[in-house]
C-alpha cells in the first residue's frame, strides 16, 4: 500500500501534465476553431444572452456597493466614478478576450502611476505620425482612400485600445464592442429603474394599507 | 526590419488580411447598427458604415454616461432601495 502511494505521484505527475498539455492544445484548436464561426458561443461573448447581463449587473452591483462608500461629495466625479466602474465591471465581464476589455482594464493601473498631462503629448504624437503616411497612398482601391482611412482612425480612437491598430481588428472589436455597450446601457437602465421606482414605494407601504378603501 | 517598414507604408496590413474579410467584418458590423440594418450592404459604402459606428459608439457613450449621472444621484440618495434591489435580482 505505501510503495503505490508512493510512487503515484511520480507517475500521476508526468501523467497529468502530459495529459493536461494534450487538453490545453485540444482547447487552443477547439476555440480557434469556434471563433472563426461567427455563432460560436464560447469564441466570443454572448452580450445579449440573459446570464451575461444578470453576471454584469451583480457585479456593477456589488462594486458599486464599494463606490458608495468611498465616494467623493462632488457631483461630476461621482458621476465619472460610476462611468469607471461600469466601464471597468463591463471589461471583467468580457474576461479579458478582446483588446478594449484588456485596454480599459490596463488604463486604470497606468492612470493610477502617471497624471494625465503625460499620457497627452504621447496621444498626440501617436496620432501625428499615424496621420502623414496616409495620404501618400495612391491605390484607388475603396479601403485605402484617405477619407476611408480617417473615419477608421476615428473609430480606432473611441474603441479603447484600438488607436494603432489595423483596420480588419478595429472592425472586429468595435463589433464586440458595441453589443458590449449595448449591454451595459440595458443593464444601467434596468438598475436605475429598480432603484428608482423602489425607493419610493419602500417608503409607501404602511399608508396604503389605510388609502384602500373599504370593501363593501 | 524593411518588411516592416513596407508593411506600414501600406495601408496598416491590409495585404496580409484580404479583401473580402475586410467586406465581411463591415457587413457584419452593419448588421448591428440600427441605422443600416434594413438596407442592402451593395448599397451602404463601407465609409458610411464606419461613420454610423462611430456616431453610434458615441451616442452609446452618451446614454452610458447619462445613466451613470443618474445612478449616482440615485445611490446617493437611497439606501434600503438596495436591499430591495439585491432581492428582486436574486429571484430573477
């Protein structure tokens, strides 16, 4: 009995890790697969499904509960700090696949270290040396016109984490991207409602007893 | 190192990723603007189809930020709210 405990482990050991690493590339084929399927539900998020936007509001709930307590009296920052939170909750929720989620998640360490004066210069120097080599493009294919070109850099800059990107990735995020946003904006209002249609009646209950009027 | 430089003299890598891929992602993501839902993709450039996300991930921020002003007022204010709040998603 001891000599097979004992030397288990040694075999259970290579064992699983062989057998972990033949899991782990079965998973790497079978997602890589699964993502190129646009239906796929475990390559991308399902950003309309229930569950998904049940698992965003408990924890916007539960980091909001957080906010409450540490909040600034001021009227503006209290409203940019639930926008970071929301935003921040939303890019957990994604799990990290897509690059605004990881970009989002990144921003709120590095404005933690740096003040804002720092990331500006650097934007706009980015943003300079993306502008000047597209006009020199002369192929008069559709995508490499200069207007195509500035709409696309336009949208890489609201999609966060998306400003040096190539087009075919900035049209793959943004559309993660907005079925995430539309999400949040479903799942902000619903709380919003919840809250303010139950703060009144919770206060309202005992007078109704004595406004029904009598049965007769 | 020249490849890389040519790589980005053209257009941010569209050589590597076809054409028809690019057309694919934007007639997918017209799928999800309301604007152009109902329209053909032959009909809607890919040009007004990147300006109709950009407006509308700008007017989407905007709600965001909206009901974020308005959630704050309201947590601000509220308090056993909450408590009826966690309830009712629990049993959802």
């Amino acid at each position: 009995m001891a000599s097979t405990l004992v030397s288990n482990p040694v075999t259970n050991s290579d064992r699983a890790r062989e057998s972990s690493k033949r899991r782990k590339k079965k998973k790497l084929l079978a997602t890589r697969d699964e993502s190129q399927n646009p239906n796929a539900a475990h390559g991308s998020t399902q950003w309309k499904s229930d569950p998904q936007q049940q698992v965003y509001s408990s924890k916007l709930l539960q980091a909001l509960r957080q906010l409450r307590i540490s909040s600034s009296p001021t009227a503006p920052r209290r409203s940019r700090a639930v926008r970071e939170v929301a935003d921040r909750v939303l890019a957990v929720t994604a799990k990290g696949k897509t690059r605004w989620s990881r970009a989002i998640l990144t921003n709120r360490l590095k404005l933690k270290f740096m003040k804002n004066k720092r990331r500006s210069p650097a934007a706009s120097a980015a943003g300079d040396r993306l502008k000047k080599p597209r006009v020199s493009i002369s192929r008069l294919k559709s995508k490499n016109l200069p207007a195509v070109q500035r709409k696309a850099r336009v949208l890489g800059r609201l999609v966060p984490g998306c400003r040096k990107e190539p087009l075919p990735v900035i049209l793959e995020e943004a559309t993660d991207y907005i079925a995430a946003l539309e999400m949040q904006v479903r799942a902000m209002s619903a709380l919003a409602e919840l809250l303010s249609g139950s703060g009144p009646s919770g206060s309202t209950v005992t007078p109704l007893g004595s406004n029904r009027p009598p049965p007769s | 190192m020249s490849s890389r430089r040519s790589r980005s003299r053209q257009s941010a890598g569209v050589s590597r990723t076809s054409d028809e891929q690019i057309n694919d992602l934007v007639s997918k993501l017209q799928e999800l603007l309301p604007e152009l839902r109902r329209r053909r993709s032959d009909k809607v450039s890919a040009g007004r189809v990147l300006q109709e996300t950009c407006n509308y991930i700008r007017n989407l921020h905007k709600e965001v930020d909206d009901l974020s002003e308005r959630l704050s007022e309201l947590l601000e204010t509220t308090d056993s709210a909450q408590a009826a709040m966690i309830r009712t998603l629990l049993s959802q």
